[in-house]
C-alpha cells in the first residue's frame, strides 16, 4: 500500500486555504509589497501573515518580521503547511 499524497500547495494556497478565501481573490487584495519582502508576505488587517511547506522550516527573510506559529486546522493541517504571523 502507498503512501497517501500530500498535495502541493504553494505559499498563497497555504494562506487561501487558511483564510478559506478564493486563491485569486488572495493574490490580488492581500498579498504585501511581492518586491519587498524575501517570502510571500499576506496582510489581514494589521496583520501578516505568510506560510512555509513544513512546521520545521522558519519563513525566510530578514529581521523586519518576528514570525509565529498559527494553529493548523482543515485541508492546510492536512497538506503539511504551516502558517506563520507577524505583528
């Protein structure tokens, strides 16, 4: 028997998925400055937030953000991802 498919998400997915927000929808009113920070950074509010494949992994970038893990829930849980959020 194999092993179950882990699906492929990317960063804006992940975060879509979080919010249960239309991906598109996500890209185009969400997404913060694509050329100023070093991974997809997403706002909500005052908030930011951004994803990475694995709870091991740290979001990339420099020290203008002070990440924290977001409790996983539904399909993003399921795929493996981890959101991340920084005030």
């Amino acid at each position: 028997m194999s092993a179950p498919h882990k699906p492929r998400f990317s960063v804006r997915e992940a975060i879509a998925a979080h919010l249960e927000e239309d991906v598109g929808e996500v890209e185009r009113t969400r997404r913060y400055q694509p050329t100023r920070c070093p991974c997809p950074v997403y706002t909500v509010g005052n908030d930011y937030l951004t994803a990475t494949s694995s709870p091991k992994k740290n979001p990339k970038g420099d020290d203008q953000y002070v990440w924290r893990r977001v409790p996983q829930h539904g399909y993003v849980k399921l795929a493996g991802w981890q959101i991340w959020l920084a005030k």
